[in-house]
C-alpha cells in the first residue's frame, strides 16, 4: 500500500473514532499562497482580455466565487458583479425560473460580501424568490445539483432549509458518497456531487432554523468523508506522491471535494499537492489530468474550481469583504412586496407575462371563485413507447380567490396536513412565507422528466415527486 493510501486509511479510522473537528483555516504557507496568487491573476488577466470565456452569468458567478476564496483581485471581483447584475436576471428567470441558478447568483453575492436580497436592485428580494421558485417549480429545483445549492443558498441567508430538500439529498447518497442512479437503478457515487453535498449539509448542520436536522447532517457529513478517503474512490499520482479525485475532469473535482472536507475539518494536504502539480506555468488548470511534460491549455471552469481546493475554502465558509456592498438601496431591507390586484392565477383571458404565455378560467366555487390556470411549455407524452415532446398549454394551477377562512373549515385544501383520496397523496402548507394568508396544496405524481446529467442530451425518464397543485386565499 503506498504512503498515501496508509495515511488516508488512517484519517478514515481517526475519523471514526472522533467527532467533527473543527473547519481549519485556509492555508497560509509560501507554496500554496503563491499558487493561488498565480491563479487569481490568470483569471483577472483571462476575464479582462478573454471575456467571453465566461460565457454565462453562471461562469461570472464561477469567477466570483474563486477570487472570493483567494481573497485577491478586487477590482475584478467589482466588474464581475457588475456583469452579474446585467446578466443575472436572464439567467435566472430562464425558461420561467431556474432554481439552482437563482441560488448560485445568491451564493456568489454573500461569498463576495454583497446582500443578496438586494443584489438585483431594491425591487427584487433574491431569497424570498428562490424559496416561492422552490415551492413553485419542484421539478426544476430536484435538477442535477438544485437541491444542494438551495440548501447552501437559503442558510446563508439565514433561513430554514425545507424537509423536502435535505430529504432529496439523503435519497442520492449512497455508500457514503453523494451521487446519482441510472436508470437501471444502480447508484453512482460522484466526487463533485459528493463535494457540494458536503458543503450543503455543513450549512444545514450550522443553520439554527434547522435544528432538528443537525444530527442527520452531521451523520452525513462524516459518511461522505469516510467515502472520500477510501482509496477505492481516489486515483493515484505517482509524480506528485499524492491522491486526487477525478470524474470529467481531475482538477475540477479535486479542487471541489478538497475544498469542501477542508471545511468540515479533514487533511487534505496530498490532494492540494497533486492540484499545485498539476497547475500550469501561466497560473491556471486544465480540464483533464497532465501527464509529465503535457502541459494541457488552461481552462476557466477548471481553474475557477482548482483553486477553491488550494485556498481550503468551498461553498459553505468562502466569505469575503474586499468589496464594498453595492447595494441600490439607501437602507438594506427587504422590501415589502404587496399583493396585486390582478394577477395571471385570478385574471381570466390570455395574459403575456415575462415573454410567457398563460390562458386563466374562473367560475363560481361554493362561496367563493376558483381559477384554472394554464400556461404554454413543452409538454412531453409517452407515445409508442417513445417520448415525444410538443408546445401548447398546460395545467399550472388552481387558484381559490380570497374568502374568510370560516369556509374552508374540514376541507384538507385549506387546512395543514398530509392526506389521502381517491389512492393519491396530497399534502397543504398554510401560512408560510411562501403561502402567505393562504395555503398552498401538493399532490405526489409521477411525471416525465428530463433525467440527463449536465453537458448530455435531453433524457426523459418516469419520476415521482410532488407538484404544486392548487393555492387558496384567505380573505380573513
């Protein structure tokens, strides 16, 4: 057994025995400061003379995260917020709201020392958008890593994680690592899922409001740990003397599970000794693992993601104030949003709203209105035993208008609870921030979704999840 697979069983067993120690601080020795002094130059040299590099608000947000890390390059910190507030809305609101999205916008904001409820303008709370944008697109927030960056996301904001998230986690990790199943069923363990798990659940475990979900977090934290260590789950470099992780890309997924256990405490220092040999002469990474003597061609993604993994800090503890907050806001709060008059969900006709397109119905509902809300997306069928894709309009939701709440006394849609009818299970949540002087009905369906891993082809698969169904208002 090499050197380095001795000491990594070792960690595991001293793991074992021990607690979660304490997040250790970013490393502060000549070797690796110059590293990362080099790699913060080479991204404020490519973001100023190569710009389209970063090609998405999401790789700006990449970008500002890592300098947030090192610590270094504030002006380019600057501009890169500057782009993201251009670019971030679009990104964002993509295809009707794209969670994972919105929470890296949100993540990136607080990791350089901005209010992210204020990072778009006054206007627009980020937070109170993404947990409606959870509560309203379920599908969209369970997508590759979602449920992850909402965890992080929404703690860093100082607010309760939903069950629903921290249960969807749990669900993908599996031998310890955090991962994804194929559709034979069989479980993949993946260090860059794992990585991100690990910093989601350290957030969970430290956020107050969610306090009954610490010992599970914890538990979780010390599984992942436990797989990462395991030598069947490493790659060995013989040049470097050292261990790394690698699943598309060696530096991206090295630098991401080495930066996440080095905020919950682990050594990592073979892993950050195969990243600075990997490292090229003009500061940055590439995307695929360099043989001696191959120095590959310096990539973005690679090095934005390296560097998290030097510095010692990931997407749980990476905090920085170089920046001054650029908030439009002469007083940072929150502002209040009151409820419109006339909204899609109450308004009958077609309506063209954000460049979408929505048809409403109402009628008359014992005491009060009901609205039939529908809007126009993909809508995919099984037909032949293939997936077929089409445009037109589909249900979005029900809308009970505003009525005292005397009315809905015994009717499971206007009242908290789980319940069951008909074989089908339903669930409401009542005056929440999400529901507001209301509550908001779920149902558990199976439905078709894209099940593609990230940078593959659209795959439909058969999930089973729950989807928003109906909301009712209270008038009083």
């Amino acid at each position: 057994m090499s050197l380095f697979k001795r000491t990594g069983a070792l960690l595991v067993a001293l793991f074992l025995t021990f607690t979660l120690m304490a997040p250790q601080s970013a490393r502060a020795d000549a070797t690796t400061d110059a590293s990362i002094s080099k790699a913060s130059t080479w991204i404020a040299d490519t973001w100023k003379n190569k710009k389209k590099l970063f090609f998405a608000a999401g790789t700006t947000a990449d970008g500002v995260i890592a300098l947030s890390a090192a610590n270094q390059e504030p002006n380019t910190v600057r501009d890169m917020l500057v782009d993201l507030k251009d670019r971030g809305p679009a990104y964002t609101d993509f295809d009707g709201g794209y969670p994972a999205g919105l929470a890296k916008v949100i993540m990136a904001a607080d990791m350089a020392g901005q209010n992210p409820r204020t990072f778009f303008g006054c206007e627009r709370d980020l937070v109170d958008d993404l947990k409606a944008m959870v509560v309203q697109r379920p599908s969209q927030s369970r997508e590759y890593w979602g449920p992850y960056l909402i965890a992080i996301a929404l703690s860093r904001a100082g607010e309760q994680v939903p069950d629903w998230v921290i249960e969807d986690m749990a669900k993908n990790q599996a031998g310890g690592g955090f991962g994804y199943y194929e559709n034979d069923g069989t479980f993949v363990g993946d260090p860059d899922y794992t990585a991100v798990g690990v910093s989601a659940m350290d957030q969970v475990s430290k956020n107050p409001k969610n306090a009954k979900d610490h010992a599970k977090a914890l538990a979780s934290i010390k599984n992942a740990t436990t797989w990462s260590l395991d030598a069947a789950n490493q790659k060995s470099d013989a040049t470097s003397n050292s261990y790394y992780w690698a699943t598309y890309s060696s530096s991206n997924s090295t630098g991401m599970l080495a930066s996440a256990l080095s905020e919950v405490g682990v050594e990592v220092e073979s892993p950050v000794r195969y990243l600075m040999s990997q490292q090229n002469g003009d500061g940055g990474w590439a995307a695929a693992h360099k043989d001696p003597g191959k120095e590959r061609k310096s990539d973005v993604m690679a090095t934005t993601q390296a560097i998290l993994g030097v510095a010692g800090a990931g997407y749980s503890t990476i905090r920085s104030t170089q920046v001054p907050e650029m908030a439009k806001c002469a007083t940072p709060t929150p502002p209040v949003k009151p409820t419109p008059v006339k909204t899609v969900y109450n308004t009958p006709g077609y309506h063209n709203v954000n460049g979408r397109e929505w048809f409403t119905t109402c009628e008359k509902y014992s005491a009060t209105t009901r609205c039939k809300t529908t809007i126009k997306a993909t809508k995919v069928a099984q037909v032949g035993g293939r997936f077929v894709a089409t445009n037109d309009y589909v249900f979005n939701n029900l809308t009970y208008l505003p009525a005292p709440k005397s009315l809905w006394k015994g009717n499971p849609l206007g009242n908290e609870g789980e319940w069951t009818t008909a074989g089908r299970q339903w669930k409401t949540e009542c005056n929440t921030p999400v529901t507001g002087n209301g509550c908001r009905s779920y149902i558990w369906a199976k439905v078709i979704a894209n099940v593609a891993k990230p940078g593959q082809p659209v795959r439909y698969a058969w999930i089973e999840q729950w989807e928003f169904n109906n909301m009712v208002q209270y008038s009083a």
